[in-house]
C-alpha cells in the first residue's frame, strides 16, 4: 500500500491495525484498512472534532465518516482528500461557533 501522509499532521499513529491521523486543534481520524473487496482499501473507524467551545455539543460525525469514506474511494490520494475535507469541516464549525458567540454574548 503506497499512500501520501499529508504534512499537515501533527501526530501520526499506527497501532492495533489502525492508523491515527491527527491535526492539532481541528481533528483526529483513525482508519483501518478493509479486508474486503470493495474497490478502496480504507475504512473510516472513528473521527473526533477537536474544535470545541463550552456550552457547545460535540458534532455527531456518522453521515460525515460515511461520506468521507466515499469520496475517498474515488480519488487518487484519498488521505490529503480525507484531510481536506475535515480541515473545511473544522472551519465552518469554528464559524458556526463564533457566529452562534457573536449573537448570544
């Protein structure tokens, strides 16, 4: 498996069969790769929003994991797609967050 690990994580993780990716501040995504025949060897496990503000839920990431998941059967280096798309998904919750301050304050 020949795959790009896109430079802007600050922490990279390989245990248990799983490969942790992580950009400080906005995300963690951890991966597996599927052992099943379905076209792209990656399977989004779990991904935690590290975007937080008090008083703020924590963003259900289901559909989003799903999505990504996706997207990342399609293109030709599906980690920096991955990445990408969770550094856009970290920004317009930091928007939403500011947005929501800016209003309530």
């Amino acid at each position: 498996l020949n795959t790009k690990i896109p430079s802007v994580c600050s922490s990279v993780d390989i245990s248990d069969g799983k490969l942790t990716l992580t950009v400080q501040g906005e995300y963690e995504i951890t991966l597996s790769l599927q052992l099943e025949k379905t076209g792209h060897p990656w399977k989004v496990e779990k991904i935690k929003v590290l975007v937080r503000a008090e008083g703020y839920d924590e963003p259900t990431t289901d559909i989003l994991a799903v999505r990504l998941e996706a997207r990342m059967a399609v293109v030709d280096q599906p980690l920096v797609e991955a990445m990408n798309i969770l550094s856009d998904f970290c920004r317009l919750r930091t928007w939403q967050i500011l947005n929501q301050q800016a209003f309530t304050s």
